[in-house]
C-alpha cells in the first residue's frame, strides 16, 4: 500500500474479494501467521501500486471467538487487509455450497457435478440464501470502512450480489464489479434459477468489467439499461507485474536455483504446468497428451521432463478431491510405464512454490503447456512468458483461456479436448528453430510488459470515475 517514492497516492481503493491476499493460519489463542494466497486475483491485484487500497475480505478461516477475531484483525491491519468473518456453516453453503459448487463450474461452461446434480438441485435455495447472507456480511464491513470519494471495487463471481447491497445503504458509492472467470453464454447462464436476481444486482454497479467479453449480457456500446438505470459494461483485460518477475531473475539465490535446476535436468528439455488443483485447468488432459506424445515419440522419451507443479485449492468441495486422486492415479501410470529406476518422465507436486522458486522454474522451461478448459485470462501464461527473455520457450496455450486473445500469436493455440492435437504441439514446440521462437516469444513478451496490473486497475478505475460523473451530469439535466 506505500508508495515508495513520496508522491500522494490518486485515490482511495476499497478492494473486496472474497479471498484476502494472505491466508491465516492459527498459531495459539492470539497468534497468527499469514501465508499469500494462491490464485490470479491476488497476483493481478498485488501489480496495483498507484492507489492507497484497503482489501477486505475472508481470511480462509473459520475464528469463532472474540479473541482469536481481534488479533486476527490487528494482524492484517499491518498488512492493510480488512477481514470479513464467516462461520462454518456459511462457508459450506456459501463458499464451497453455491460459489464453487454451482457459479465455477456453470462460469466454465463445466455444468454442475454430473454425480451429485440432483443433491445440488435440492440444495440450491439453502445455498443461495447462504451467498446472499455471505454478501450482506462483506457490504456490513465495506460500510464500516467506507469513507467518501472511496472508489469500491468488488470482485469475482463470490460477490455478484453485493453491488446491490452497497447501493441499497448508500446509493453515492461508487460501486464497480469485475469477474475474473468466463462469462458464460445467456444459454447457459438461464440454467441458473437465481438468474435474474444476480445479474440485477450486478447492474447495480456504475461499471461492470471482465476479462473478456461479457456474453451474458446483452447491451449497447454505452451499457446495459435496467429499470432506468444505465450500468457501463465493458472488457478490461487484466495483466501481471511483469517487472516484479524479471527483476526476481537477478537476485542471486534465483540464479542459484536456476543454475540447479539447469544441472539436475542436464540433456533434458524441461516442460511446464502451474495450475491450482481445479478441473477447469484440464491436468488431466495435459497429462493424457504428454503420454500420447511419448507413444508417438519413443526417440525423445529419455529427453524430456514434464514438471507439473498444482496447488491445491478448494479442498473440501468433493469434485476437487476426486480430481487429486485421479490426477495421481494417471501421473502414477505414466511413470510406471515409461519411467526406468533413474528418471521419470513427470514430477508431480502437489503444493505451492514460493516466488522466487516459481521464477527460477519459469526460466529453465523450454515448453510451458497451459491447456486449461476454460479459463478467464490465465495469468501463469504471463508470468511464464516474463521470465522467458534468456531462453525463449514456447508457449502452448488453450484456445479457450483468456489469455489466447492477447498471447495467442506467439503461442501455439490448441483445444484442451483434443489430446491428438496437444500431442502434436508438444513435437511441435520441441522441434522449433530458435528464430521462429524468438520471434513468438517477442510477440507476447511485448504484451505482457505493456500490458500489466498497473495499467488494468488504472483502465478500470479511471473508466468508473467518468461513469459516475456522466451519470451525476445526465441526473442533473
Ligand atoms: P487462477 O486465478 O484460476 O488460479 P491464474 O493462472 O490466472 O489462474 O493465476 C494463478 C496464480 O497462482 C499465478 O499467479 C500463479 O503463479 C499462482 N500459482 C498457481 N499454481 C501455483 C503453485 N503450484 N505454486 C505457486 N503459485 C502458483
Ligand atoms: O477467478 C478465479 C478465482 O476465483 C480467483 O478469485 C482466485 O484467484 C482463484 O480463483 C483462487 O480461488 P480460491 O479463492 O477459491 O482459492
């Protein structure tokens, strides 16, 4: 939240998602570690320097008592964080209930778990209220903090109801709502029982912004007009700090792991995945068309080394766990079939790197494979791509994440589905000549230098500021 350099902050952000940039972790009654927290948002999120920001959110962690609760918020305080308190049971039903069990799948053109569809029809209204309360939770709290000319900026498919309850308290806040996920098509998203009710709210907001296209809604070029209220809607494609990752690539200890890694896989070319463990990354897939590219390719099989490092996340939602044992049992298969007793063709970890081992990885890649199913922007295509300028790797990228629009003429573009076609790549991105990935690499490392984290919020903010001033502009004619 300092600015280094002494100049006065612009303006004043109130950030709200539901995952704060730390999660905690208990250590006694009234002490607490903070861990960063894995996923786009917070990486895109901590690129914006320019504003004076407040997050507020959930901490991943239930703290039912008083003492626990004021330590906690004393902790994140140092750290300019603001929690939002949710107990167990709104957690299930809100978090793992309706966010990640209905709205992530159903936002990823995924449909719901085919097992337990009828388990989370029955379940739907408990769930929905549960996500309404949860909403009303987070605009109490953006209530109590909110201080006038305040830009609030709420995040994520957690919180498409809370514009709504912001507005309904003070209807002066400048209230913008950005989904980091695909938008789905209006055919999909009229599945939806509560179809109406979230998108009205999200109306509520001055500016709507995605990474994307925003399918679903249907508008003109200055917005959607719902009963007499004008919402500015528009895409806002989000970006990383990419100085942030090629200045890690000087430190010494980087180098250090660099010079490692480079010796540990001598004479092998090293391949890359960095996922969170969730099924719209398609693991699995990738993993199944790494094998088939082995089948076809028995001269490279001692030549070439597949890392795939997953974080896990979500838990206690059944579908993530299930992926897990099924991500294991195939890595498990592969290995056994194509492994000898002193190499395996894939290293599979399942747990987060820290910042400068993730560099250091990113830099000894020659192939990075992100081959998620669907995906709002994919921000390890980016940071991939910051920490390529010494090698020049390629990039094979799913069609259908964000990321294909900006990065998709320096990448290999493939459908995820089509295990054929990412096999075909990978021989493909291996066998390329050093100009024609020089080239591609130049491509996208111009993008994601230009277009960073700094330069979203900046399009996003200013974008709301002017919305609320026309608005203000054509009330008072
Ligand atoms: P999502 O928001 O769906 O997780 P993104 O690709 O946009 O997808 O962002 C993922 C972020 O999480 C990146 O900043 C990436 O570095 C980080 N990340 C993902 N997996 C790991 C991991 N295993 N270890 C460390 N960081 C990870
Ligand atoms: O948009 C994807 C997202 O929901 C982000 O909000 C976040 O970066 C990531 O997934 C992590 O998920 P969770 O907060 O559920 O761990």
């Amino acid at each position: 939240c300092e600015r280094q350099d002494g100049r006065p902050f612009r303006q004043r952000l109130l950030v709200v998602a539901n995952r704060l940039p730390v999660s905690a972790v208990r250590r006694g009654e009234d002490s607490w570690s903070l861990e960063i927290s894995a996923g786009g948002l917070v990486t895109a999120l901590l690129g914006v320097k320019e504003f004076e920001t407040r997050w507020i959110g959930w901490a991943g962690v239930n703290v039912p008592d008083e003492i626990g609760q004021k330590a906690l918020t004393k902790a994140l305080a140092e750290k300019w964080c603001i929690p939002v308190f949710l107990d167990e049971e709104i957690v299930h039903q809100y978090y793992n209930g309706y966010c990640n069990n209905i709205l992530w799948p159903l936002f990823h053109y995924l449909g719901l778990p085919q097992e337990d569809r009828l388990a989370t029809t029955r379940s739907f209204q408990s769930q929905f209220a549960a996500y309404k309360k949860a909403n009303q939770m987070f605009a109490d709290v953006v209530n109590m903090h909110y201080e006038e000319g305040d830009v609030v900026w709420c995040h994520d498919y957690h919180l498409m109801y809370l514009p709504e309850c912001l507005k309904n308290h003070n209807n002066n806040m400048k209230v913008g709502w950005f989904l980091h996920t695909p938008f789905p098509s209006s055919e999909i998203h009229r599945t939806l029982p509560s179809r109406s009710e979230l998108l009205r709210s999200v109306l509520a907001a001055d500016l709507v912004g995605a990474c994307t296209r925003i399918l679903g809604i249907e508008g003109t070029p200055e917005g959607v007009e719902d009963q007499g209220r004008l919402t500015r809607v528009a895409a806002f494609p989000i970006g990383i700090d990419s100085l942030r990752f090629q200045n890690a690539l000087l430190v010494p200890q980087v180098q250090e792991h660099i010079k490692e890694l480079k010796e540990r896989f001598s004479g092998r070319k090293v391949m890359l995945g960095v996922d969170r463990l969730d099924m719209i990354k398609g693991i699995p897939q990738k993993i199944l068309a790494f094998e088939k590219f082995l089948e076809e390719n028995p001269n490279w099989r001692d030549k070439v080394v597949l890392l795939q490092i997953a974080v896990p996340t979500r838990t206690d939602v059944p579908e993530y766990q299930k992926l897990t044992s099924q991500v294991h049992e195939i890595v498990g298969r592969i290995n056994g079939r194509f492994g000898s007793l002193t190499a395996v063709p894939i290293h599979h970890l399942d747990r987060s790197l820290d910042f400068h081992a993730l560099c250091a990885l990113y830099a000894v890649t020659d192939v990075a494979l992100v081959t998620s199913l669907r995906d709002g922007m994919n921000l390890v295509s980016y940071e991939f791509v910051a920490c390529q300028e010494a090698k020049k790797g390629v990039l094979i990228l799913s069609e259908f994440a964000g990321a294909a629009q900006s990065l998709g003429a320096g990448a290999i573009l493939v459908n995820p589905w089509n295990i054929t076609e990412v096999a075909a790549s990978i021989a493909q991105a291996l066998n390329m000549s050093a100009e024609e990935r020089e080239k591609r690499h130049q491509h996208n490392f111009h993008h994601v230098t230009k277009h960073t984290a700094q330069e979203w919020a900046e399009m996003f903010v200013s974008e709301l500021n002017d919305t609320v001033v026309e608005a203000q502009l054509r009330t008072s004619k």
